[in-house]
C-alpha cells in the first residue's frame, strides 16, 4: 500500500469526540453541534494543505450543496508545529486580503487536537467523516486523487439520502 494513502472504513469507532477548536475569526466550533448531520472533516498541515482544494473541489462537485443540505463541509489546519511566537503572523495568513470576498472559516488546531484524537498523516491532507451520530465511519488521507476519492465517495454514498431525479 502506498504509504501516502491511507485509508479504512471504521464501523463503531472514534465517537465525535468533545473537539473545540476556533477559526480565524474566533468563532468557537464544536464538532458535536454538527449532530444529525454527515461531517466531512478535512485537515492539512503545512505540506498537506496543498492538497485540500483536489478533496474540496471533488466533493463539491459529486454532492452539491443544494443537493445534499445534510453533508456539512469543515476544513481545519493543523499548525501544532507553529511556535507560539509565531501564532499571531500565522493566523493573519487564514484571512482574506479582499475584505469584499471574507475567506472560508478555517479551524486553526495550535494543538494537534485532530490528529491526537483521530490519527493524522504528515504531509497529506487527512479527511475524516462522522454519520449523523457523530460516530467516525471514514479517514483516509492522501493527495487527492481519484484512488484517495473512490472509498470517501464510496462511505459518502452510503450514508447521504440521495436527491431525487
């Protein structure tokens, strides 16, 4: 198996943990408020970030938000080997220089909650999904590609009501 791939269907593992992190614009998220709705959680370090737009894009594309209104979309970075010092000069770098067009909320994890809960690979983004009881049902990680997308999609699928024709 490729080591920058991993990924595993979890059937009653990794309950929703108590996760409470803060965006950019300290807005306090908890990830339990998501109940009764399917969570894709999608996480990048420093290198893996570059990869998040190919998850986002993908996603969007295949379940459109209009469509599947129960699929809720959380993106965080994982900054636990930011010194503190430089917390500040970091986050300014989650805002958008356009004030007309407010960049996405981002999840600053400072402390590595995500991977310490739920396993993290460097490097890669990492994409957890949590069903409608908070129970982790997916994580994977990987660059984006259609070989990382097929089992999310395939979890995905199963857990979505379908739109109808």
């Amino acid at each position: 198996m490729n080591r920058a791939i991993f990924c595993c269907a979890l059937s009653l593992a990794a309950e929703a943990s108590q996760l409470l992190l803060t965006d950019q614009y300290d807005h306090p998220f908890q990830l339990s408020d998501l109940h009764g709705s399917v969570v894709v959680l999608i996480v990048g370090d420093r290198t893996g970030s570059n990869y998040m737009d190919a998850w986002s894009r993908a996603l969007r594309a295949r379940y459109k938000p209009e469509d599947y209104p129960q699929l809720k979309r959380v993106s965080a970075a994982n900054l636990a080997s930011v010194p503190g010092l430089l917390h500040g000069f970091v986050k300014k770098k989650f805002f958008s220089k356009d004030p007309a067009h407010p960049a996405s909320p981002v999840l600053l994890d400072w402390q590595g909650a995500v991977a310490h809960s739920y396993g993290f690979h460097d490097n890669v983004t990492n994409v957890y999904v949590f069903d409608r009881e908070g129970i982790m049902q997916y994580k994977g990680s990987g660059k984006g590609t259609s070989s990382d997308l097929d089992p999310l999609f395939h979890v995905l699928d199963a857990l979505l009501v379908k739109p109808a024709p």
